[in-house]
C-alpha cells in the first residue's frame, strides 16, 4: 500500500468532501419535510439543487476518475481490507454516475419533483387519470436509465435493482419470492379460517399523543438508540436520515386511536437509525463507513420493530410501562390480548400497515408489476387494472379504489423503481440475521424479557454496522451466518410466531 | 445600460448563485441553534465550514472580479439605480472578501461553530475557564481578519465595525454614545430616586409557556410578520434568520414566570422577520433584495419590540386579550400598571432582558471591552475582571457569576465582534425613523389602540425594506426622516415617556 499512500488519502479526502456536501442537502430534506413553512417550498428546491448539481459534478470529475483507474491498477491488499473495499465501492459509484447523461439526471430529479406533487393530489382526489401521464414518463426515463447503468444481458429490471441492492439480481429476487410466497399464501389461508382470533380492536382505543410520543421515544432510547446523536420529530411520511456521524434524524406521524402506528414506526426508524448510528466514524464519508444496500438497511429496522418489537418477551418486559402509560385502554388489557393485537393478521390494502405475514406480499406484487413496466410489457394507464387483479389473485380481496390501490406510494412518482424488493429482502436478511444472534447469544427472548437489549444491539453492530460496504448483501449474510442467502429463516419463524398466535398446527 | 445588459445579467445570476449557497448554510446554523442533538456539533462545523469556504470561494473569484471591474467602469445610470446599487455594493463585497484568505475565513467558520458549542456549555455550568481557551483563539481570528480588512490607519476596530455598519466609524460611534451616555446616566439616576415606582412583580406572576406561546404568535402575526412565509421555534439564544424568500425563522425562549422575555423577545425578532420578508422578492440574492446594515435591521426590531410593543396604546388594544390569556395573573391588574410592569427600570445584569434606559449602557459596556480586545489590550482571561469592573462603573452593581456576567451573550464565542454597538444604533435609527412616521402618517397611537398596525408596517416596507441596500444607513435616514444621524429622538423619547410613567420633574 505505502506507494499508493497519497493518491489513495487523496481518494478519501475527495470522497469525504462529496460526502459532507451530501449531508448538506440531507438536512435541507429533513427540514423540508418536518419544519419548513409552505412559502419556503421554492427556495428549498434551488437550495437542494445547486447542490445536487454540485455533488453531482465533483461525484464525475475527471480527477477522480483518474484517480481511481489508477488506484484500482494497483495492489491495495486484500479484496475485504479497508483500502480495497473503498477503492472498489468509489469506482462502482463513479461509473454508474458518469454512465448517466446530465441531461438526463436533471430531467429525472425534475420529472420526479413535479410527478410527485401530481400523485399526491391525484391520490387525494382518486383520479389515476390525473396521476397517469406523470407516471408514463417516469416509465420512459426509468427505462432510459436504466439501459445507459445495464451491464449484462439480463432483464433491463437488473440495472434499476442493483442501484438499490448491489449484486442482487431480478433473477435471484425472483426465485426467493416465489418460494416465499408458497409457503405464505397457505399460511394465510389458514390464519384466516382460525377460530381463535385476537381482539384488534384493543390498538384502536384512545392513545393521547403526548403519551404515545415518551413512551415510543422510551423504548427506542431502551433498544439502543442513542438521542444525544440524534432526534424524533414529526412527518407525514416516516424517515430515517443519518446526516453523518453524531447526527441520526427519526420521524414518526400519531394516530390517537391508532397504536401501532407511530409506536412501531418509532422502532422501525429507530432500527434505521442504529445503523447509522453504529457506522464507524472514522469511514464516515467513504464506502467502509456506509450501509451496505437498502435492504440490509431495512433488515435492521424490520429486526427491531418485528422481531423485537413485536415478540412476546418484549412487551413482557414493557408492558407494565405501557400499562401506565394509556391506563384507560390498557389497564385492563392481558398481556396476551395485547400481543394477539399488536400481531393480528388479515389482507389488507394498505402496505405501510400490513402485518408480518402479508407484507410480503405487497412487495411481491409491486415487484411483479414493476418487472413489466421496465420491460415495456405494461403501460402506465394499464397499472389499475393489472393492480387490482393482481391483488384479488394474492389476497382475494379488490381495493375500493386507485387511491388505496396502485396509487398508495410515493415510490413510482418519485421514480423509486426497484426499490420495493428491498422491503422484503429486509425481512429475509432480518431473520437470518437474527437466526444467527440467537445461537451466538444465547435465548434472546430471556434477554427481551428482562429489557436486555443491548447484546443484540452490540452483535448488530459488530456483525453489520461496523462492517460498512465491506461485503455486498448476499456476501455479508454467510459471512454473519454461514449460510447463503435463503427465505427458509423467515419462513420458520413466520410458521412458528403465528402458528402458536392462532393455534395452528 | 444596453450594451451593459448581458455582463449585468451575468452578475446577477452569479451573486444569486452564491447567496443560495450562503442560505444553505443558513439553514443548518438555524437547525444547529433550534433542534440539532448535541452529538451533532462536530459535523455540523464541518458542513458550515465547507460551504463558507466554497461560498468564499465563488465570492472571491476572479471571473467575477473582471466582471465587476469592467461593469463598474461603464455608465450604470444614477447612483442610486438598481443597476449601480446592485454593482457598487457587488464590488465593496467583493474587494472585502477578496482580502480574506481562504484559510481564515474556513478556520473563523469552523472555530464559530465549535466556540459557541464550547460557549453554550461553559455558561450552563458557569464555567469561564472552559470557554477561555476559544475566545483567546477567537480574538486572535478577528484581529487577524480586521488587519485584512483594515484600510485606513484609524483603529483595527473600524474593520469591524465596518463588516456589520457600513460607513460608521468607531470615531463615530463613540461621539453619538457619549452624547447619550451623557443624558441617560442622570435619567436613570432621576428614574432610581422616584417615589413612584410601578410594580415589577406583575410580569414575574405565573405565565404558562403554552399560553405565552400562542399570544406572542398571534400578536407577532396581528403587527404583520407572516407565518406562511416563517415560523418561530425555541433556541437557547433568540435570533431571526431570513433564508430567502418565503421562508424567515424567528426563535424565541420561555420563562414561565417572566412575561417580558418571550413576549418582547417574540415581537423583536418578529420585526427583523418583517424587514425580510419585506425585501423585494425579485432583487432576492442581490444588494438591492438585502438588508442595509445590522444597526437598520435592529432599528426594525427594536422598533416593533419597543416604540410599538411597549407603548400604552398597544396594550390599549392588547390587554383585553392578554387578561384572557392569563386570567390568574393579569385578571385583577389594571392596564396602567400592567403598562408600568412591562417598562420598569433598574440597573440589571443581562442585556436582552434590560428596559429601554439602561439597555444602550449595556452596550456602551461591550463597545468598550471589544475595542480593548481588538486593539491588543485586553486578553481573554482579563475579560471577567474587566467585565465586573466596567459594570460597576456603569450600573454600581456587579454580576455575581460570569454566566449573567461577560458569557451572557453568544456573540463573542461566534465571532461577532464589532457587532454589538449596532444594538445601540438601532435604537438610534428606530427612533428617528419613528418620528419621521409619526410625521406622516399622524398620530400612530390611534392607530395602535384600535389594532392598527399595517400602516406603520406598509410605511416601513416602502420607506425602508424595499429599498434594499439603495442607501448606506446614514443616507438612508437622512432621505427618510430629512435629519442626519443623530441621537437626539432617541433621548426626546426616552425623557418624555419615562418623565411622565416615573412623574419625574
């Protein structure tokens, strides 16, 4: 390494000013959707940006180019050491940014700031029709971009995906799906003819929002999220942003007859924002100090809301508080009532609020439409209708309307295409991820149970956060848990979670 | 101005470049001061520094210095046309900027950023020896920067002064504050001797913050500052920062034993938030859209805090309400000596909290440490002693801690030296402008008892926001008033309201 010592150091120095530009518009984003006024809207978009275009022209420098060619000849030591990992992440990120033409990016970050501001009132007024040609574009320049990042002769999908999930492949996502989803649809079938159903309606009783706010902030403080580096505030859509090191922003929304909704929110953020949390500062701006993939990030936050946050053992620790928190609606709730409540599965419309069992097949669907939206095989106004059977077909049941139908997400509008699989792949890693913490560790459950979360978090983020970009997703998990990337953990824990919720055999 | 048209449209577009850069990093000094966690600090002083460096950077550049040059060698109409206004000011800013080395103006941004963190802490604790170590470096900074800026061989100190009060010398300064140091020394004298003394405890009664919340707001809204275009959050020390059109934050902090402090605290920054969003929008980003000096902009807020706030005509109209508000505390407190709470005076420690009499020798105090300072004759851990020995001399008490002592303020720990006599300038200005009103829109006080705001505001708008930088201060009052700079409104004032609420002669 000693004779790549400078231009390698002058690698992280660039890389790290990118980086903190970056962290710039982050917070920008943040205010903008949490405290900004209306009349600040204008502004705040020149403000993000110039500096898009900003870090968009230092992130294609033909220095940095250079100075990765160079590098990348050159011997760095081992594939996983920190030098190599950085070097091969930055030239991964520089190619696919100069394969994109600036006319094009422009065009996407406008299309995206206008289509977004349609679909949300279009979704308001239910009116697809009004949402519809925003839509078509963002089809075209999706496909567009997506042929300029293609590398293989794969579906056209593969480029959209990797942006996301690097290394990942439509083909790969696919046959884990489907294996998913054989083994859930009977699962939900049986769920749904169980005799012994939780009571619901408990979660929808009065929950005052100040309430609601200590006690979700309490226990995401408990799990391990550190408030002195970060903060909750409120949003109309939940985040995580993690500015950089010392810095983690969270936001939640509050539903005073709705629990679930900004209490598992928290944890979810809150698992986010451990992540970012337990990134190495030293790496911070550079790949080795950056999460792997969406979906890794979202196994951390999927692991504490559900594995954690929904389990028994957690609320037999946090129960009593809750209890004394909403003594009106809890108090003379059982434990047990609560958990069937916080757990109650039935097909929904609604991805955001889906239980454990059926959002995965929300994702599933999404993935499927989106594969034929890429691939040119379904055009934009063709999307209600293939939503809609799509839908009787996986939950036999039909949205009432466009609006809680295939206009639900942002995702399109914003021209997240590829993205959703990440949702789901979130659950898989989570549960294998947590598959492994258990036999490290010991009985998980007995440490839930006495509030002990901290050698899990501790695991997290020696196994995952500390690692950055070390490994690509499918990499990292048999790494952290010997075994290759596989559904079978989700699965078994799904069958055993609520096989014994409703007594199934 | 034809052939002038496009190297001036070519400015234009360049210092609007470089003020929305400057107010990205206004955004992340506002959400430092409002909301950031404390584990954020180290970041945040690096993504402020990096976008002063650029902004400097792009301020600095010689591109623009020819642009600047040729089109201030060509006829640009009037002096006080927009074209020539826009270049004469374009070019002060530049030549100034261009005297700055790189190096000092990144190391003065980041050095801001931690000091008044380190500030911040050190007062809490109170604590002058944790803070001493910065100030020692911060007063090295700017005596180093004022020997950049110095241009004439007057005292280091005009360079300063100069960067917040365009055009005003400390020769100046001390001339206009020992005329009136000369005449409030025996008010305040007069004031301590009279027998008839309102009762201050009124205003230190019970106010609940959520209600001092909601009336600050609305009559921050009833004098004019629009809420759709700002907002108002709670910072450690209040301050308004206007990021461009539409959006203006005003921060204010709660007491709930002192109405005075969020109240008059509220309706202070509410003035500057109305000289902001007074500006000419489509002037935004250039010296004809800015503020003319610091001394205006305080005019502004100390107007609406004083002249109008803590007037008997506008609790005429007010005070109905604020019994409303608080039935416990004002309910059986008659309109004159709740008038009389609200105007007490007394010699005091902490500035911000000071009536209109003793206020300006609170400045008067720091106008003299910050000269010794700066001319190399007071070193930072001489600073308390001298702090306490200087107040005797003013006030006959002495602070009996360095927190409501010399760390009261943030400036010094920012980097804001030079900046504190415009406080006193303001209130100068605010009277002569006032004046100049009464003059021609009749009396005022009719109009503040039935609620009557606008027209004072629209007054302001026109006579003063619109303008931009048009005028330098001094000019600026004589084209308004028709009387050059002169204490002498201010000390009529003074004499008549508080001669007749303390029955002196």
């Amino acid at each position: 390494m000693s004779s790549n010592q400078q231009p390698y150091d002058e690698l992280i120095t660039e890389l790290k000013r990118i980086s903190l530009l970056g962290s710039c518009a982050s917070v920008l984003n943040w205010d903008r959707e949490t405290y900004m006024p209306s009349g600040g809207a204008e502004l705040r978009a020149e403000q993000v940006s110039l500096i898009a275009g900003l870090e968009h022209q230092w992130a294609t420098s033909p220095q940095l180019g250079e100075l990765l060619e160079n590098l990348s000849q050159t011997d760095l030591g081992a594939d996983d050491s920190v030098e190599a990992v950085n070097v091969r992440e930055a030239k991964r990120s520089y190619e696919r940014a100069t394969k994109l033409p600036q006319r094009l990016v422009e065009e996407l970050s406008r299309v995206s700031a206008l289509s977004q501001h349609a679909w949300s009132e279009a979704k308001q007024a239910n009116d697809f029709s009004a949402f519809e040609p925003w839509l078509k574009q963002m089809i075209a320049l999706k496909r567009e971009q997506a042929a300029c990042l293609q590398q293989t002769d794969g579906p056209l999908y593969d480029a959209l995906l990797d942006s996301y999930e690097p290394g990942m492949t439509t083909a790969q996502v696919q046959s884990t799906f489907s294996q998913l989803r054989e083994q859930l649809v009977p699962l939900v079938a049986k769920i749904a003819e169980a005799s012994n159903k939780p009571d619901r309606t408990i979660v929808c009783r009065s929950f005052p929002v100040d309430a609601q706010r200590e006690f979700s902030k309490q226990m995401a403080a408990e799990i391990g999220f550190d408030f002195h580096r970060g903060r909750i505030d409120v949003s109309a859509h939940p985040f995580c942003s993690g500015f950089g090191p010392g810095d983690c922003r969270l936001t939640t929304r509050y539903d005073d007859h709705f629990f679930n909704m900004a209490f598992f929110g928290t944890l979810h953020e809150a698992g986010h924002g451990m992540y970012e949390q337990g990134l190495l500062p030293e790496h911070a701006g550079t790949p080795m100090g950056r999460a792997v993939s969406l979906g890794i990030h979202e196994s951390q936050s999927r692991m504490w809301e559900n594995l954690v946050g929904r389990s028994r053992s957690f609320w037999q620790h946090a129960y009593g508080n809750a209890r004394k928190m909403f003594p009106e609606s809890l108090g003379n709730v059982p434990l047990d009532a609560f958990y069937g409540a916080i757990n109650y599965v039935e097909p929904s419309m609604i991805r955001v609020e889906a239980d454990e069992v059926t959002y995965n097949l929300h994702i599933m669907l999404r993935f499927e439409l989106e594969q034929k939206m890429i691939a040119g095989e379904l055009e934009a106004e063709q999307i209600p209708e293939a939503w809609n059977e799509t839908f009787r077909e996986y939950f036999g049941i039909v949205p009432a309307s466009d609006a809680e139908g295939c206009m639900q997400d942002v995702h399109w509008s914003a021209g997240y295409i590829g993205y959703f699989p990440t949702y789901a792949l979130g659950n898989i890693y989570a549960s294998q991820f947590f598959e492994a913490a258990q036999k490290q560790l010991g009985n998980l459950d007995e440490l839930f149970a006495r509030g002990e979360f901290q050698s899990l978090k501790e695991w997290l983020n020696k196994n995952i956060h500390q690692r950055g970009q070390q490994y690509p997703a499918a990499q990292l998990v048999e790494v952290v848990t010997g075994n290759s990337f596989s559904a079978d953990a989700l699965i078994k824990y799904l069958k055993l979670k609520f096989g014994s919720l409703y007594h199934l055999e």
